[in-house]
C-alpha cells in the first residue's frame, strides 16, 4: 500500500498556503480593478460581474486539475511531501493588459464616437478574444516548449519579463504604496522581512498575511483620525454581485479588434509557456517531478475556458511552488484557494474585497512578486549574460514613460501633440520613447538575443536577428509610430511618421550589416572582458 494512501487529504500547513495563494491572486486582481476603473474610468459594474467571474472560473479549473494531479503524483511516488503546483492570475500580464491594451482601447472607443457602455462592451470583447488568441497559442505551444526554448535565449525570455514585472509590476504599484506611505510601506517592509530576508512571523504565519492585516488595521485606524490625509476612503457599503460565468461567444466579435494588439496579445502568451516550463523544472528541483506538457496543457486550456466564459486575464503557474513546499503546504491548499476564489467571482465577495482593502495594503505582494522575477532573470541566466538582460529592460522603461507621459493629468493633449511632431533636432524625444516603448516586449527579445549572440562570438547570426527587427520595425510590429501601437503598411503612413519607420528600419539594417561584415572575420573567439 502507498503510503500516500494513509495520509489526510489536507494538513495544517496548507491554511498557509492557501491564504498566500488567495493574497497573491487578490492583490492582481485589485490592480486589474483599480487601474480599469481609477485611470481609465472602465464601468465597475462590467468589471466585477462580467470580467472578475470569468477570469476566476479559469483559476477554480486550473486549481482543481493541478489538485488531482498532485494526488497523482503522491500516489505514484509514495511521497506524503508532496506539493501541488500553485495556479493564479499572471501577474505582468494581467497588468500588462489593462495598462497597455484594455485601458487605451477603452479611451479610443470612446474617442471614435463610441457612447461609454458601447465601448465597455467592446472592450471586454477584445479582452476575452486576447485570452481565447492566447489560451490557443499556449495549447499548441504546449507540445513544443522545449523547441521555444531552444530558439529563443533564456536572456530575452527572462529579460522581456523581468522588465515588464519592473516598471508595471514593480514600479507602479510602489508608486500606489507611496500615495498612502504610513500604510503602505510598512507592509512592504513585513513583506520584504518574511520573503526576501526570510525573517521568522510570530506564530509562524506566513508573511503576507502579516503584512496584509498590518496594513490594514493603520489604514483603518488611522484613516479616520485623519493622519492618512487623502489617502483614506470611508469603506463602502457591502454589495452582492451574483454573476455565473455561463460560456458566451461574445469573444467571437472581439477577435478583429485584437490585430493591433498582437504584438502585446502573442508574446504574453509566449512568455506564459516558456514560464510554466521554468516553473515546471523548478519543481523538480525541489522534489516533485510533474509532467511539463501536462502543467502547460491544464494553464492553457484553463485560460481558454476562462476566456469563452467571460474572463480577460490569463492564468499562469506560480514560480513560488519552493516557496509553498517549504512553508508546508501539500496538496489541499490549491483546492481551498481555487474554490474560494472560484464562488468568490461567482457570488461577489470577491469584488467586495477588492472594493474595501485599499490597493495599498494588497501592492506590496506585487513589488515582491516584480523583486523576484527581476531576480530570476539574472539567477537563471548565465553571468556573462548579464548584459544583455539589462539591455532588454529598455524598451520596457520606454513603454512606462509613455504611459505616464500620454496621461492627460501630466501633459495637456494639445502640448503633447507639439512634443511629439518637435522634430527641430531629428526625431522629437517624446517619439522616439513612444516609438521605442511600442511593441516593447519583442524588442525586449530582439535586442536580448542578438546581445547574447554577439557575446556568444556569433555575429552572423545577430545579424539576422538585427535584421528581423528591421523588418518588423517596417509594419509597426515593434516600435509602431502611432501612439497606440497599432500595426500597418508603411506606404499607407503620412510623411512624417513613414520617415520615423524607414529610420528606425535603416538603423536595424546598418547595424545587422556591421554585424555581417564582423562576422567575416577570421577568429570568432570573444574578446577578453574589460577590466574597471
């Protein structure tokens, strides 16, 4: 007999992982939430009873497979320390998309003539198409992770990642912690005590629920003293919101209305199997050997239902399995956490939370989560790559910096537009950041990988990697011209920006040239690096 077979469904332990699994779902979801809502003023309704019960059905689904295939996995081997894998909202991702394509597609909607509940709708329908296009690609992709990795640098996987966790993940939650500091950088500092310094909670209860109800007993209780200034919002009344995430084809009608945003959509879905895959392998270092096919199967198909059932953020395997294993967690914390977060968007308390808890308490879990993929990328790569992964972070801070600077609440559209057509000396500054920030996430790739070959003594092959930026420069793909980071024809552009693409284009043609002409040399041995 097994000695799986003997032992309880559940341990004690798995309370901890289940609440830092909760959390860290929760935390995304309120950012979601908040940036849709707070910055680009999405209708809550719409938010909360149409995108949050899908998009939760999708983690109830993966949760309840990564359940049973835990259970598998325990029975098979016999071992009674077996952890399931852990299954949430991406996190990049799902910021990603609401800052980067839910969000501006919601304003130009509007802008087109669109009354605000028409453009809601089509909004939501191009988010749920983005995560059926994705949930497709990751199921193909499934049977071919070891080919994606093999094709594409471990640098400019993690590296294109890595800048999306932070300046989006990082960067601008830590800027919604400063907006209420007492609150929120208390629990950024618990959170970096019990995670990164691995300093010991009393009672030994998980860190982020530490950090999580310190921050919201000073929120509470200094809020209504009036030491948290504006930062303090009364809480709201409790609100039922029941909403059963039935199958629709809506998605059907969103799908045209995703071609702009596949150099966003597609690399989000790349980035997700070839994590799931590091995720995977991560894992069997620490002791539970999982099929990698079969993890990035039950991801991808989780985030199709999801996206079909009304959902228009993508499911993803934690990297933090290690992290649960060692708090104690088993096989019972990922069933717990998918069925509260599952009902939780099906009977609105899920809603609710995000509603009451202030984004301040919920973000430090974010910076954390951005802290530790930035990290990765640089634990998981080689030293002498480095470089490269630095690199890439660029074109991320690029697309940050747009963002910021396309926000009418710091630059007044009509200044904006005489910034951006300044070409006295060239190319105006703040084109040159839009256009470098568009399509961010495959420069991010692109610049990484021909880095990498070039310290791997490859220039020819740079060359042709150099070149494929040219290329994809030429149709917007990457470093479009147009501030929403459309696609096109480059015949079909006006003068001006047609000269900003046949630049850029000619800048990745003399540089894959360069390349060319090295790669002729006699002797691809590296040079030696340089001392300081």
């Amino acid at each position: 007999m097994n000695v799986s077979s003997k032992r309880s469904f559940f341990v004690a332990s798995d309370f901890n992982g289940f609440l830092g699994l909760l959390v860290d779902n929760l935390s995304v979801m309120a950012f979601l939430a908040t940036a849709l809502i707070g910055i680009f003023g999405f209708p809550a309704d719409l938010v909360y009873t149409r995108m949050f019960p899908g998009t939760a059905l999708g983690v109830l689904l993966g949760n309840l497979a990564y359940t049973a295939m835990a259970r598998r996995l325990a029975q098979r081997s016999g071992r009674e320390d077996t952890t399931a894998m852990p299954l949430g909202v991406d996190a990049p991702t799902s910021i990603g998309m609401a800052l980067l394509v839910l969000g501006p597609a919601f304003l130009s909607y509007k802008q087109s003539g669109m009354d605000e509940h028409a453009a809601a709708v089509a909004t939501w329908q191009l988010g749920m198409a983005s995560l059926v296009v994705m949930g497709v690609l990751k199921t193909v992709l499934s049977f071919f992770g070891a080919m994606v990795q093999r094709h594409v640098p471990r640098a400019g996987l993690l590296g294109s990642i890595a800048g999306i966790a932070l300046v989006l993940m990082g960067f601008l939650p830590l800027v919604e912690i400063m907006k209420v500091p007492i609150v929120g950088f208390a629990g950024l500092g618990v959170v970096l005590y019990a995670l990164v310094a691995r300093g010991r909670m009393p009672w030994n209860l998980p860190g982020v629920l530490v950090a999580f109800v310190i921050g919201l007993v000073l929120y509470e209780v200094l809020g209504p003293l009036g030491w948290l200034g504006h930062g303090y919002h009364a809480v709201s009344a409790w609100r039922w919101r029941f909403a059963i995430p039935w199958p629709t084809l809506q998605w059907v009608h969103g799908l045209p209305l995703t071609v702009p945003y596949l150099p966003l959509i597609l690399p989000f879905g790349l980035l997700m199997v070839v994590g799931g895959i590091n995720v995977t392998e991560s894992a069997r270092a620490a002791g539970d050997d999982y099929n990698t096919r079969d993890i990035l199967l039950v991801e991808a198909l989780a985030t199709l239902i999801a996206g079909c059932c009304g959902g228009v953020a993508q499911t993803t395997p934690y990297i933090g399995q290690p992290a649960y294993r060692a708090m104690g967690a088993r096989i019972g914390y990922t069933l717990i956490a998918g069925i509260v977060i599952g009902l939780g968007g099906v009977f609105g308390y899920l809603s609710n939370l995000v509603e009451l808890l202030p984004l301040a308490v919920l973000a430090p879990i974010l910076v954390f989560v951005a802290i530790g993929i930035t990290t990765q990328a640089f634990e998981a790569t080689p030293t002498r790559y480095a470089a490269a992964v630095v690199f890439s972070f660029f074109p991320a801070i690029a697309r940050m910096v747009a963002i910021k600077l396309g926000d009418p609440t710091y630059v007044a559209p009509d200044h904006f537009t005489t910034l951006y057509n300044d070409a006295s000396q060239g190319i105006s500054e703040l084109a040159v950041i839009n256009v470098l920030g568009n399509g961010f996430i495959i420069t991010s790739m692109i610049w990484a990988s021909f880095v990498v070959a070039m310290i791997d003594a490859k220039p020819g092959r740079a060359a042709w990697i150099v070149l494929l930026g040219g290329v994809l420069t030429l149709f917007g793909v990457i470093h479009s011209v147009t501030p929403a980071g459309n696609l096109y024809l480059p015949w079909q552009l006006d003068t001006a920006s047609r000269s900003i693409v046949l630049q850029f284009s000619a800048a990745y043609a003399v540089l894959a040239l360069v390349l060319g002409v090295f790669s002729l040399q006699r002797g691809s041995a590296p040079a030696a690096p340089i001392q300081h």
